[in-house]
C-alpha cells in the first residue's frame, strides 16, 4: 500500500479517537459528578436553607443559593433583552451593512465578550465601594448583565445578519417607517431571541467569579435587591472548601443541581428555537 | 438606541480606564517594571511582585492551549471533513454541554478526577511526591474548558473554504488527509491562529475552576508538578481582605488590569482576522 494511503488510515483514527475523548469527557464530568453527587442529595437540600451549623455539617440545604441563583438570572436577562435588543435592531435595520459605527460596535461586543468575570466583578466592585454600596443582589444582577449583553447582542446580530433586505423593502413599500418594522424583524429573530437567552441563561448562572465581589453570599433568601444573595457556583465552592466531609458531598450534590439545572435549560432552549423557527423566511 | 449603542461601546473604554485610575496609586512607590520582575509578594509589608502569578497563569494557560490544540484541530478536521452528519449531531450536542458546564462543576471535576489522577498514577513516575494540585490540574481542567470554543472556531474557519478547492486537490489524486494538510490547513492558518489566541484569552481570564486545582501557592512553578498561583485566582482569594492593606486594592486592580489589556489587545487582533476570513467568502 502506498505510503499516503497509510497516512489517511493514521490520521483518520487519530481524528476518531480525539473525537471521541472530546464526547468522553463530557460522559466522565457527568459520571464523576452523578457518582458523588447522587447520594448525598436528598429533599431537604432543595427545599431549606441553610439551618444553624449546616457549614459543620448541621442540617438544611441549599435553597437559598437556588433562589439566589434564579432571581439574579431572572433579572439580569430581562435587563439583558432590555438593552440587547433595541442595540441589535439598530445595528441592523438603522446602520447600512459597511457602516463604520456597526464595525466597531461589534468588534467592541466581541471584546465585551472576552473580558473576563471577574474583572468586570473587580471593576463593579470599586464602584460599588466608590457609592458607598454593599454586596447585594442588585449588584449581582447588574455585573451579569453586562456579562451576558454582549452574548445576547452577538447571536442575536448572527441571525438578523440573515435577514433579507427584501423583507425590509416589503414593509417600507407598506409605508411603515423604521420603527414599525421592528414588528417584522422581532418575529424573524425570535429564534435567535431564543437560544441568545438560552446561552445566555446558561453562562449567567454558572459564573462565580463575578458575583463573588457584587452578590455576596447569605444564608438567607434575599427579599430586596439591596440585600446579598447567595448564588449556586459559590455555594459548591464554598461547601466544598468546608475540611468536613458531609459538607463537601453537599457540594458534589449543590454541583449535581447546578449541572442538572443546566441541562434542563438547554435542551428546553432547543426545543422552544425549533418552535419559534416556524415564522423565519 | 444610538445612545445605547454608544454607551455600550464606551463601556469597554471606561473599564479598562477605571481599573487604570484604581491602580495608579501603586505606580508611585514602584515602578511597572519592579512590580511585574519581583517575586517578593509581601502585602503587609508593600511589597507586590507579579512575577509568581504571572508565571503560573502563562504556565496554566500554555498548557491548556498545548493539550488542546491538537484535540480540537483533529477533532473539528473530523467534523468538516469526514464525519457523517449523525455522528456531527451527537459530538456538537456534546460540545454544547461542555460549553454550558459551569466552570465551578469544571472545578470539582478537576478535584474529584484530575487531581487523584495526577497524585495517584502520573505524579509518582516523576517526581517523589505531588498532592494532584498542581499546574498540570489547571492545564487539564482549563485545556477541556476550551475544547468547545475551539472546535466550533475552527468548524467555522474550515467551512469557510470553497469547495472547488477540496475538489481541485481530491481530483489530483491526494487523500482526504493530505487535502486537510495542505489546503484546507494551509488556507485557514491565519484563522487558526486567531482562534487559538481568541482561546488564549479565554484561558487567561478564567478564575474558579483553576482556582479550585492548582494549589495557589505564591512560588514560580518549575516543574509540571509544582503548585502555581494564577493572577484570576489571586484577586478572587483576596478581595475580601484588600480594603484592610494599603495598598492591596491598587494591586488587585492592577492585576485585573493586567488581564483586561492583555485580553483587549488579543481578542480585538484575532476577531478582526477572524471576522476578514468568515466574511470574504
């Protein structure tokens, strides 16, 4: 056989087998983290919070990292989609498609995009102290949405670059203005809409770094926005900091909600962007 | 919406100024050079040399890039080239996973895999003895990290070139293999690079999951088995202690400077390639 023939052959399985370590990891993090997280969860994890002690191994759970969780993802990706998506439309149906300013708008989203948690975290944390402000989950809320607008505005833009000028042409032959076709373009990227929020969703609750300086930590559920909140990644972190043993299982299982959590967001993510995909030309 | 367009854009600049202005204070008891060549890390005594967290985020990250580079250069080669569509199916619902875990769940597996890993079976062949919380852990654990962002680069790098071009070098008798070398590799090599800086950046920033393995001991790490201390890590163990030290918060903001230059200059140069080669098709 020739030489080069020998060569495919090596190369192919060598790609075979790196494709097949990348899906290997994913099965051993989920295996790894099922086998040490499964028995130690139990129904009082999900539904307390955090009894006297819990950080030596007293009793309760965790709910007030999950709620703590929920509410600064529920807030950040309405502010998020607040701000996110008049950006888009005006980068898409007020700019032309080699306009300078869209250029360097994206270029800067792109780089937003690259900062680091927690510097935006170190960043919003002089601030905070520059008000005179303590952790609280206002602070949260904010440092994860700026975190998440710029992936918010970059896969939302990636689907309205699709949309056809003819389209647009149509509803201006219709006498609507600019601003009217806001209706036309929000309808065509709803999909992008969809897994936007669905990534977006995903990186705002699993970033730690950043609400480690802003949200703070309690072992309470917050009731106002001025006050901390706990989030799931630091309370993983946390537990699993503890010297005592039951309180790091507590943590492999705090890691098992955290990824279940995930999971359920992303494959619900897929379903609705199949759904919403009906109205796209 | 042009006002929130630009304001969003101004924000990149009032970051990296705002950090600037909240680390000059340190600038006039030393200078740059002497805060990032000394490897005296005495806060109570002013003294803050870089060099030791410096050295461990290069060493951390290099290793991430060096492991994961040939893994996902194969493993998106497989997915252009070869694979047939159902098996592309299953690998980029698995990269989508791992690009959803959240990077404290990275952490724990890290703890909970790499680290008895490393201090069980690798370490011994090497060196006398190793806890398994070495820079090698943080190279392992941020190198899977990355996994998905650079596959889905280089996807979209591949697929960007024409298919006469495959056709061209197919018909003139090369391999599948040959033609991934010498066009498809070839014609994409600027694009590949930008990916891996674009990587690079990522890494860099990356704070929780390495924090949780590499052991965060102030030392240069000489070997593969030595602790190592990343710059990320450094601000997020620190920040709560830095408001009682003169000094300290103006070096914890350097070193988040630090990063927000360092991931400014090489996200806005690898996008820039990135977006010249995606679009020129």
């Amino acid at each position: 056989m020739k030489f080069k023939f020998i060569e495919e052959k090596i190369a192919k399985s060598v790609m075979i087998f790196f494709a097949l370590l990348v899906v290997g990891f994913v099965v051993n993090i989920i295996y790894t983290i099922l086998r040490r997280g499964l028995p130690a969860l139990n129904w009082d994890m999900i539904s307390k919070i955090p009894e006297g002690g819990y950080y030596n191994g007293g009793g309760g759970g965790i709910l007030n990292a999950i709620m703590g969780s929920l509410y600064i993802v529920l807030g950040s990706t309405f502010l998020g989609l607040l701000v996110s998506i008049p950006i888009v439309f005006y980068l898409n149906v007020f700019l032309n498609k080699d306009s300078k300013l869209a250029y360097i708008a994206r270029l800067a989203f792109d780089i937003m995009f690259g900062i680091p948690s927690i510097v935006y975290g170190a960043f919003a944390f002089t601030i905070m102290i520059y008000l005179g402000m303590h952790t609280s989950l206002g602070g949260g809320i904010l440092v994860i949405t700026l975190l998440i607008i710029p992936i918010f505005i970059r896969s939302m833009d990636e689907v309205a670059l699709q949309l056809p000028k003819d389209l647009l042409d149509a509803t201006y032959a219709l006498g609507a203005t600019k601003l009217e076709t806001i209706k036309v373009v929000l309808r065509q990227i709803a999909p992008g809409i969809a897994t936007a929020t669905l990534l977006s969703v995903g990186r705002a609750i699993g970033d730690a770094a950043g609400v480690m300086f802003t949200a703070g930590f309690t072992d309470s559920i917050p009731t106002s926005l001025s006050q901390p909140a706990a989030t799931l990644p630091l309370s993983v972190f946390f537990q699993l900091s503890s010297p005592n043993a039951d309180v790091q299982d507590r943590a492999y299982s705090a890691a098992l909600i955290l990824i279940f959590i995930v999971l359920v967001i992303s494959v619900t993510g897929r379903v609705i962007t199949t759904h919403f995909s009906k109205n796209k030309i | 919406m042009f006002t929130i367009t630009v304001a969003s854009i101004l924000l990149v600049i009032f970051i990296g100024l705002g950090l600037y202005l909240k680390s000059v204070p340190i600038f006039e008891h030393n200078s740059f050079w002497h805060l990032i060549s000394s490897s005296e890390w005495k806060p109570g005594k002013g003294e803050f040399g870089f060099l030791p967290f410096i050295a461990g985020t290069v060493w951390v990250t290099v290793i991430a890039v060096v492991l994961a580079l040939p893994v996902a250069l194969f493993t998106a080669l497989y997915l252009t080239e070869y694979s047939r569509s159902y098996i592309r199916r299953w690998v980029f619902t698995a990269l989508d996973i791992l690009a959803g875990i959240p990077s404290v769940v990275y952490g724990v597996w890290g703890t909970l895999f790499i680290v008895p890993w490393i201090s069980e079976k690798l370490a011994p062949h090497f060196v006398e003895y190793s806890t398994g919380y070495t820079t090698l852990a943080g190279g392992i654990v941020l190198g899977v990290m990355i996994l998905p962002l650079l596959i889905s680069l280089f996807v979209e790098i591949f697929s960007a070139v024409p298919k006469e071009f495959r056709d061209a070098s197919l018909s003139l008798g090369a391999t599948k293999w040959q033609t991934s070398k010498y066009v498809i590799i070839r014609k994409t090599l600027p694009g590949i690079i930008a990916a891996v800086i674009l990587s690079v950046s990522r890494a860099l920033g990356e704070t929780i999951a390495v924090l949780m393995v590499c052991g965060n001991v102030t030392i240069i790490p000489h070997s593969l088995f030595d602790s190592c201390y990343p710059l990320p890590a450094l601000i997020a163990n620190n920040y709560g202690e830095m408001l009682s030290v003169p000094m300290y918060e103006s070096a914890l903001m350097l070193a988040a400077f630090l990063l927000f230059i360092v991931v400014f200059i090489f996200n806005a140069s690898s996008r820039a390639v990135i977006y010249k080669i995606v679009h020129s098709r």
